[in-house]
C-alpha cells in the first residue's frame, strides 16, 4: 500500500545510537510512497552516515544552514515550506532541550523553529538512555513541546545500548511508520473507545488438544489498527493468534470462548464501539479432561459431549446501553453461499444495527477480502482490497452512525 502518497516528509536525525534505526525508517517511508529530505545533525553523523541515508531516501541529505546548494542559501525556509511533516527521530534529550527554548543554531533546529507552525506538524521520536529519560528535566521539557504543539511519540521499553534496561529506546522504525501513517488520517473516532474481538478461540480437550479454527485474526486486527488510526480508545480481546499487536491498542489474550465472553464484560459499561470480528466456537468440550486421553490399543475411541458457548456478540447487543443506542455493535457474518440473505437473517438474530458479510473461504487467512454490510436501510458493498483498507472504509462507516 502507498499509505504515505504524495507526503513530503523531512526525517530529522540528531545523535544517539538510534540513528540506526533512522535508516529503516527512511526506507519504509519511501515504500509507503512519501519523498523523504534526510536532515542530520553534525551529532547524527557520528552514528550514520549521510551516504547512507542519502541512499535510502534517493536525496542528497542536508546538514549545515550555510549549505550552498539552495541558491538563497536558505534551506531551513525552502526545505521547510514543502514538507507535509517534520519527523525527528531520534530526538536526543538535549536536542529537545534546545527546542524548548527556541534554539536554532544548527540546520535541524532551525528547521523547527522556522516551520510554519500551523501547517508542518513536528513529530519527534525521542530516545535515550532511561535515566535521561525519567529525569524531571526532560518531563518537563516534554510538557513544553506538547504545549508549544509537537506531537511527541512515546518510547520503547527494554535493553539499552548502554548496557542498562528500561524505558527511552526509540520505537521501533514500524511503529513510528504507523504513528505518521495515522497523523495523516481524518480522526473520525476522536475520543471513542472501541473495543473488537479477533481470531478463532480454542476449546481445549485435554491438556494437549482442542478445537479451533482457520481464522487467522486479520480482519480483526486491521479494524483494531484503523479505528486506532481515526483517533479511538482501543481495546483488542484476541483469541490464539501470533499477529503483531497494532500500535496504541491494547490487547488481551485470550484462548476459549469463555475467556473471551469473560474478558468483554468491561465493554458493555464503557466501549462506544464493540466489533466482533472473532470466530467464536459455537460449542465446547463439556468435560475437559484433567490429563491427557490416552490411547489404550484396544482400538476404543473416546466420545465427546459437547455444550454450547455463549453467543458474545448477541450478549453484547441485548445490554441496556447497546438497546438505547450508546453502544453501537456490528456483527461479523462468514458465510459460503446467499450472503446478502444470511448476512440480513443474522443481523436481525444478533440484534444488531450493522452486520458485516463476507465469504469464509475467501477470507479466511487471506491478506485481502470483500465486504458486505447490511443495515436496516439496505445494503453497501465494499469491492475486495487488502485488509486494512476495508478496515478503514468500515471505520468511515461506522463514524457516520455513530451519535
Ligand atoms: O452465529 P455466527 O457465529 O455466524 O455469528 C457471527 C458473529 O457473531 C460474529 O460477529 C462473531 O464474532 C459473533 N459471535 C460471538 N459469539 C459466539 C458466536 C459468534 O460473538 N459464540
């Protein structure tokens, strides 16, 4: 996807081993289609090289305010008054220092200082070692940024190339990719928490065996990144899935039906938004065996009686706030044949005002997929795209109904 078409973004580099991180960075914005200026600190340099970046971004980079290649000499208005975005990262504590103070004697400072404030966002990546991080200077330098209107993307947690553990590595170069894709996005969900189930659930037998399905959690997953992208609160129940979490959301695992059922009660008190896009086994195990089955070599098999799990997503729907309206549910329907029928039937038996059809087969595991949503005025197609971008065009979907 071109997630990033026609955005020109300046990549900002000030020192700090991150710097190599910078590198992928740059790549995976130019895969998302942007053109990116790389402008380094003479500190950056240090740690990569301007060849390097000059490589991945396909521009020369930028690093002194007295470069002669502007023909004004004034790169830090001209560079400046193109970009869609400024994004420095990494962002030392002490270049975000020099930015509270309005300091611009370097080109990337300048930069900030001279961009035009309401038009070019400054986006700024931090990263240190976590005692620089913690310290109340840089708190407080935070604070500042934020209320002179930069957008300060978190930290990382973990091993230091210091030696020591604990918060301030930068974001890794994808998560970063995902906070600037979601800048760009229209905030249709601003302060709306939504919550979504995703992925099958397993029934367990015994304690080595289950039951479960080929849902593969992506759908889900997708819905859960793009209302994170329009501005929601978001909530992730997801069943036993090896997908990466979608930035800013937060996820609870989980594996059988009960556990899913247990884990969304929160939501009937505060979501907004609930989406059941999980594959729900309708029936588990009555019994589950406290030691595994053995085979005997008489040739008997075991028999299994089963019971039927709670229906989540109608649950959900029959509460008081979902009735009154201020919890909107949509419904996931996975049908073989007769979709559009099926996919009415089910929306009315959930109770619900959305229901969301697609073809199991065609779905399940796949990258990409076709919609079909169904209300009680008609329906809507959304023709078959990648994952993520029905997501969003659901999302739209969702806005609009919304109160
Ligand atoms: O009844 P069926 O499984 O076809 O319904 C699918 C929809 O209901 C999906 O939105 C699914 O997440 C939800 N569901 C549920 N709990 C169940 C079964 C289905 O939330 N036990």
């Amino acid at each position: 996807m071109n997630d990033l078409a026609n955005k020109r973004i300046i990549l900002g580099l000030s020192g700090g081993i991150a710097c190599y991180k910078a590198a992928e960075l740059c790549r995976a914005m130019v895969k998302e289609g942007a053109t990116v200026q790389v402008v380094m600190t003479e500190a950056a340099a240090q740690f990569i090289t301007p060849v390097t970046m000059q490589a991945l971004s396909g521009q020369a980079v930028y690093s002194s305010q007295w470069d002669a290649r502007e023909p004004n000499n004034m790169a830090h208005i001209n560079l400046s008054r193109e970009a869609d975005a400024l994004l420095v990262a990494p962002a030392s504590a002490d270049f975000m220092a020099k930015l509270i103070h309005g300091r611009a004697d370097e080109l990337l400072s300048l930069m900030c200082l001279a961009r035009p404030i309401e038009r070019v966002p400054l986006l700024l990546a931090p990263a240190m070692n976590r005692e620089m991080w913690s310290h109340p200077a840089t708190q407080r330098n935070i604070l500042q940024l934020r209320a002179d209107g930069a957008h300060v993307l978190g930290v990382g947690q973990g091993e230091q190339a210091c030696g020591e553990t604990g918060d301030g590595r930068m974001l890794e170069p994808e998560e970063i990719l995902q906070d600037v894709v979601a800048y760009f996005k229209p905030q249709s969900l601003r302060g709306r928490r939504v919550w979504v189930t995703a992925g099958p659930t397993f029934e367990a037998i015994d304690p080595v065996r289950g039951i479960t399905n080929l849902s593969s959690g992506k759908m889900g997953f997708a819905i859960a990144r793009a209302a994170r992208e329009a501005g929601a609160d978001v909530t992730l129940v997801a069943g036993p899935v090896s997908l990466t979490t979608p930035r800013g959301v937060h996820r609870i695992n989980v594996r059988s039906a009960l556990d899913m059922h247990q884990a969304v009660q929160p939501a009937l008190t505060q979501a907004d938004v609930f989406v059941a896009t999980a594959a729900v086994a309708d029936w588990r195990v009555a019994q589950m065996a406290e030691q595994k089955i053995k085979k005997d070599g008489s040739g008997q098999v075991p028999s299994l009686a089963f019971t039927e799990n709670p229906d989540i997503l109608a649950g959900v729907a029959a509460s008081e706030r979902a009735r009154s309206g201020a919890l909107f549910c949509v419904g996931f329907a996975a049908e073989s044949h007769d979709l559009l029928r099926h996919a009415h039937e089910k929306r009315q038996r959930k109770g619900v005002p959305l229901l969301v059809g697609n073809i199991g087969p065609a779905t399940f595991g796949q990258d990409d997929n076709a919609l079909l949503l169904v209300d009680a005025q008609g329906h809507m197609e959304l023709p078959r795209a990648d994952k993520l971008s029905l997501a969003r065009q659901l999302m739209v979907q969702i806005a609009q109904r919304l109160r």
